[in-house]
C-alpha cells in the first residue's frame, strides 16, 4: 500500500503572470542575481515589473518577481534554485 496520492490538478492557468516574493540581505548584486535566475525560467521577464521593499532597518529588501508562468514544473524549479541561492533568505 503506498502513501503517495495522485497529483493534484494545478489551480494556475498556465502560461500567466505569477508573482514570486524573495527577501534577502539588502547587499550589491542582490537584485541583479534575482534577475538573472528569473530570465533562466522566463526569457521575457522585464526587470522594469521588479517591486522592491526594503525592511524597517533598511537590512533586508523584498524582491517580488513576475515571472511568466508555463508549467508547474518550471515554478517548482524556480522555487528550489531560489531557495537554494546564497543571497536568498526566504521565498514565497
């Protein structure tokens, strides 16, 4: 008997805008590293859409990404190589 149970069926359309939230320490490059990773996913993503925050101590900056979404798997990529980046604290 196996605990596995069958994938769930994506509530995204796909292909769509898809907001991706990543926070790190506000350091020189941050920014430039995050779109770099996004155009390894999404080719026509526009540095121009980046929103950023900078935390209340000015320490730490929230990058939110809108990437072009075509597949669960591409997300779910994107997610662990962000995840996984040194300079990237948290990502949503």
């Amino acid at each position: 008997m196996s605990d596995a149970s069958p994938p769930q069926p994506s509530l995204i359309e796909y292909p769509s805008l898809f907001p991706i939230k990543v926070m790190g320490q506000r350091v020189d490059g941050f920014v430039a590293a995050l779109v770099h990773v996004a155009r390894q996913f999404d080719p026509t993503f526009d540095e121009a859409t980046l929103e950023l925050r900078e935390s209340k101590g000015g320490n730490y900056l929230g990058v939110t990404l809108h990437i072009t979404a075509t597949s669960r798997e591409q997300l779910d990529e994107l997610y662990r190589t962000l995840s996984s980046h040194p300079m990237v604290k948290v990502v949503l």
